[in-house]
C-alpha cells in the first residue's frame, strides 16, 4: 500500500469501525498495538522504516535537545508513560507523556472522551487519570536512555486543596525531572477545579520559581529546561503577562495552548455537543486561536523563550504556519486521532517541501518570520 492510499485506508476504517466504538476504548485499543510494535524489536525496526523515514533538513536544536525534526506528540496520549517506544517509531520527533499528579488518581467519571467528527474535533474531561509520580518514575527509570526525546507534564492531585497545590507540583518534579528532557508545569486544563486560577502570575510566580528550584535539587550535571503550558481562553493581557513573567524567571518555554472551554463556530448540531457535557475541546477548531496566541507571545518574547505551537494541527501547512508564527516546535494530539499512524509521516514529508519551498534555509531561519516581517 502506498503513502498517498494509506489515509483513505484509514478515513475507511475510522468511517466503517472506530467511530463507532466509544472514543476511550478506541483509544486503548490503538495505544495496544502501538506499544506492541514498542516492545518487539524487530517489529520496531519495520514499523519504523516505514512511518518515520528521516528528513535531515528538518533537524532542529531546541531546549537543549537535537531533534530530527520539530513535530512531536502532545501530552495526554502515553499519560503514563507506557508507550514511548512504539510512539517514536511511528515518526514524532519527541514523545511528551502525562499529565502527571503527585499521587494516583482514576480521573472523571466515565465516559469522559467524545468525538465531534462533523468538526474533527474532540471533548474529553479525562481529570487527568494516571497513575501518580511515584509509578511513572519508576517506569522511566527502567527505560533508561533507551527511549526517544521525552518532555514530563505534571499538574495539580485534585484532592490536594489548592493551598498546597505547590508541594504537590514539588514532589511530581523531584520524582520525575532526573527522567525528563524537558519538564511542563500544566496550569491550564479545564478539567482539575482551580486549576487556571494558578495561571495568575501571582500564583503562577511562586509555582515556578518552586518547581524550578527542586528541578535544579534533583538533577545534578545538568539543567532540566522548564515549560508552562496555558489555555487559549486567556485574555490577552494575561498572555502578555505570563509572557512577560517567562522572561523575567528565565522560563525555557511556553506551550500555546491547551484544549479551550469554549463551543463557537461548531458545524455539529449545538444540541448534540451541549448534550456530551463539560470539558476541553480539541482539534481543528481551536486552530485560530492557538495560532493567535502563539503569535502574540513571539511578538512579545521574541527568541527569548522557546514556544510550541499545537491546537487544531492537522496538516504540514499547519506546521509550516506555526513555525513562521514563532513555534520552535509543533504538538499535535487530535489530528493523531483522525489522521491515524501514517499522519507523522504525511506531516514531515509536507514540512520538507515546504522548507524547501521557501526562501529560508532552516526551520530555525524560518521560526517567527511572519511575525517579524509585519512588524513596523
């Protein structure tokens, strides 16, 4: 089977099967077979030649790391890290797993994941279900270094009261930041009660002046690059200032965005999403406005911290518009779904051609050039 017929053999299985099925089970059965392929070596090997072909010209330097390319999964996929060989081999260039609490939790009542198809758009009110620090910790310290680039979120264990929200942050990141090529604060999911209170920089201000702090106690011989990852319903003032605090703390990076609250410009029916309840929307019609938000923050920090683009990312055009938006690196999560295994591969072929394509000779000439060339 061809690249170009592999996407319709997938639209043809979403179409016919996995719509069908409910969106969580889908989920555990894809993720099944792709830490399969993880685990037996010669099958790795197979899968892949064929879904991660290299293309050098995309190699970035970012946050430390030398990456193949600049497009890597978001976190919410692998939440507990249990399948990060198999999701390298289908093609992304690094693997970010979690979120992650100090202490186990089961998350939200089930179902708690929904398809919107007429959008290509997902609802989930996961609360972030994982199985806490301490296990997580365990299992990446057996990895080893055998394992593809790995960025850690952590977020808040929703029974802890949020007056101790920044010990429980505390103790996620002394257990996990010796295991993490970078580590994100996640401040901004919609689904853990207060959770975006803390995106007010002066509740924000103590969080990562603390979870850097026991970053730098726990790892010795290097310094692990920090992130805050936000929602796109943040007003713009409060992105300038989040911004604005990213420079002042010496933040590594920001990641725009995560899932939103709100329902507009939906094609579905508004009854029919009204009626899936409460959650983060995903997919492509966040689109807009996480590229508007990346925009803003590039305009306001420059090269100063590293950004990463990802909300509604579905294409290599996509990509492309990210990276002259400012994004040194790209997230996707929803497109995974609806695009199937071949869609990392469909991504970086496009991006090479379009690099190729346009007057910059490396992704890193490119980063930010449309918000540059706009300016006065």
């Amino acid at each position: 089977m061809s690249a170009a017929q592999e996407p319709r053999g997938y639209r043809l299985l979403y179409r016919t099967v996995l719509r069908r099925i409910d969106a969580e089970r889908a989920h555990h059965g894809a993720f099944a077979l792709i830490r399969l392929a993880g685990r037996v070596p010669g099958l790795r090997s197979a899968v892949r030649a064929r879904y991660a072909p290299p293309h050098p010209t995309l190699a970035v330097n970012a946050l430390g790391m030398r990456l193949p390319g600049p497009f890597g999964l978001a976190a919410g996929f692998d939440k507990n890290a249990v399948g990060i060989r198999g999701l390298a081999q289908l093609g992304f260039d690094f693997v970010e797993i979690g979120t992650v609490t100090g202490q186990p939790q089961p998350g939200n009542p089930t179902p708690r994941l929904f398809r919107i198809t007429a959008d290509r758009a997902l609802v989930n009110r996961m609360g972030f279900n994982n199985d806490g620090s301490a296990a997580v910790a365990a299992r990446l310290a057996a990895l080893g270094a055998d394992r593809p680039p790995l960025g850690v979120n952590i977020g808040k264990t929703k029974a802890v009261p949020e007056t101790d929200a920044i010990d429980d942050y505390v103790t996620s990141t002394e257990r996990l930041a010796r295991h993490a090529d970078y580590l994100v604060v996640n401040v901004s999911s919609p689904n853990t009660p207060g959770l975006r209170d803390l995106q007010a920089t002066e509740r924000l201000r103590p969080l990562l002046t603390a979870v850097r702090a026991a970053a730098d106690h726990s790892v010795t011989g290097r310094r692990v690059p920090l992130l805050v990852k936000i929602a796109p319903d943040l007003a713009d003032e409060d992105l300038d200032r989040i911004a604005d605090l990213a420079v002042e703390l010496g933040l590594d990076g920001i990641i725009a965005t995560n899932t939103t609250t709100a329902r507009d410009g939906l094609r579905a029916d508004s009854r029919a999403v009204a009626a899936l309840g409460p959650g983060g929307l995903s997919g492509a019609p966040l689109k807009e406005r996480s590229l508007a938000v990346l925009r803003r923050l590039y305009a306001r920090v420059g090269d100063r911290v590293t950004l990463v683009g990802v909300g509604g990312v579905e294409t290599a055009d996509d990509v492309w518009e990210r990276v002259l938006a400012g994004a040194t690196l790209v997230q996707g999560y929803s497109g995974f779904i609806y695009g199937g295994p071949g869609w990392p591969r469909a991504l970086h072929a496009g991006l090479a051609r379009r690099l190729a394509a346009s007057p910059h000779t490396t992704l890193a000439d490119a980063v930010g050039a449309d918000v540059r060339s706009s300016r006065p």
